[in-house]
C-alpha cells in the first residue's frame, strides 16, 4: 500500500484497522453460511489445511518484514 508522507500515522493506522475490520467481516461472514450449508466444497480437513497454510504465510512475511528491518539498521 502506497501512503502519502503527509498524512498522520496514526489516522492511517486507523484507516488500516477499519480495512481489516471490514475485510474481516466479510471473510467471517462467507466462513459462517459455508459451514452452514448443507452442500460443503470444503471438507473440514482441507478447510484447516487452508487455515493453517494462511497462519504459516502470515508467518513467513512477518519474519522477513522482521529481518529486513535488522539489516537495514545494521
């Protein structure tokens, strides 16, 4: 995401944190009527394949986000 240098951090944290909000909203949102339909495309083992495989590149980012900060003050 490409923001402005003039703009507040903190209001585009917040900018973000509603983003997410709202991202997250719809993600839950299309997770509940999947688990509740009687017509699955999902089984529950693959479902938390997915979700682990979300959690692991989560991960990865972080630590390399993490990484090339350490190097960039070295």
């Amino acid at each position: 995401m490409v923001v402005p240098r003039v703009n507040d951090p903190s209001s585009i944290g917040w900018d973000l944190v509603g983003l997410g909000a709202v991202g997250g909203v719809l993600v839950v949102r299309g997770l509940v009527a999947g688990v509740r339909s009687q017509h699955r495309t999902l089984s529950v083992q693959r479902l938390f394949l997915l979700l682990t495989s979300l959690r692991n590149s989560w991960d990865l980012l972080v630590s390399v986000g993490a990484a090339i900060q350490i190097a960039a003050r070295s």
